[in-house]
C-alpha cells in the first residue's frame, strides 16, 4: 500500500538517485521533460536539497509505492509567520510509471503527495500557501491539476519575476535564489481558515456560519 511520510537525512541517498534520473532544473522541478539538459544539474540539485535539510523551516515528505519505493518528493518552507508556507520543490521518479490523468503533467502520486503536505500545514493553522510557477506554463503547474487542493483556494498572483532576478525581501521565503527562467509568485488563501472550521463545526445551533 502506498505511504506518504516525512523525509529526513537517511533518504538523502534516494533522493539523489531520483535527481540522477533528471537533467534540468526545469524537468526535475516543473517534470518538464522536453527542457534541455543543464550540464550543472545535478551538483546544484544536490547541494540545494542539502542545503534544505540543515534549515528547520524546510519540511520533505516523500511517496512511496506498493514496493516501498520513493515515487516523488515534495518541500515546503515555512515563513517566520505562523500563517505562511511555500510549496517548494516538487520531483518524481521518472524510472516509476506513475498513473496521471490524461494530459496531467503531474502524475496523481505527487498531487496526494502536495495535498498531504498542505492538510498537514493546515491542521496547524496554516492559512497562506505561496508558489513559484513558470512563466507560460501556469496550466500545466501541480496547482492547476483538478484534484490539488489549492484549487478550493483563492488564487492572487502577487508579482511576475524576470528570469535571473531574485523577488524582493519579503518574498525570500518563495524563491530565495534566482532561476533563469521568467515566473511568478502565487499567493493561495484559504476562504475557510481552521479556526473558523472549527467554530462552525462546534456550534451547536448552526449560527456560526
């Protein structure tokens, strides 16, 4: 049976072997797999997730398969508020034939993967969640896949991002190194926050929402 779990140090190694199976920022991180090779993928790619895993607000959850394989991984970086997190990077196993939905970039492995990421962030009282998202490719991101939760989410695109730029201060928490690609930073609210779950879900004479 599939399981979804956090990730520590201890899967670093398959985490790399999943990176090995890439070529390109964008095809590892956006599963663009018509991006060209990057000759400098693969060091980055490993330094940056290292990197990750030394910062506290960084949180990994891996998908593993019937067969106890990791299928895809996913990132979230908190915000200093307690309401804020970034979905960060997102990778599938492309040696794993994952089912998707007819035309979906993003294989159902990964979505349930995100989605998990975000009921977990939401159960703490998680309010916001923020993307990166490449410029012309908005349709074919995790978030616009119909089964991601984000889509019961209000969508604001707060700023576009020239490639090779990094956002300004506030917004470090979403992109804290350049990319040499041209994105935008999205900004998903919550229309239902946990605490106002709750006190609708608590009240006993129905007036609360």
């Amino acid at each position: 049976m599939p399981t979804i779990r956090h990730l520590t140090p201890a899967d670093y190694p398959d985490m790399c072997d999943i990176l090995d199976l890439h070529t390109s920022g964008p095809g590892a991180y956006a599963n663009d797999r018509s991006a060209p090779p990057s000759p400098e993928f693969h060091a980055h790619a490993k330094w940056y997730i290292d990197t990750l895993f030394e910062t506290p607000i960084s949180h990994f959850f891996g998908y593993f398969d019937d067969e106890g394989r990791l299928a895809a991984f996913c990132c979230f970086i908190r915000w200093a508020t307690d309401t804020d997190v970034t979905v960060n990077i997102k990778v599938e196993n492309p040696s794993i034939e994952l089912p998707r939905a007819e035309g979906a970039r993003w294989s159902d492995a990964s979505i349930d993967l995100v989605n998990w990421g975000v009921g977990y962030f939401w159960s703490e009282g998680v309010t916001t969640f923020w993307s990166l998202q490449i410029e012309g490719q908005e349709a074919a991101s995790f978030s616009a896949h119909p089964n991601c939760m984000l889509n019961e989410y209000q969508r604001e695109k707060v700023m576009d991002l020239p490639a090779g730029q990094l956002p300004p201060e506030e917004y470090r928490r979403v992109q804290w190194m350049p990319i040499f690609q041209a994105a935008a930073i999205y900004k998903y609210s919550d229309p239902l926050p946990l605490r106002e779950y709750l006190k609708v879900k608590n009240d006993p004479t129905g007036d609360a929402g």
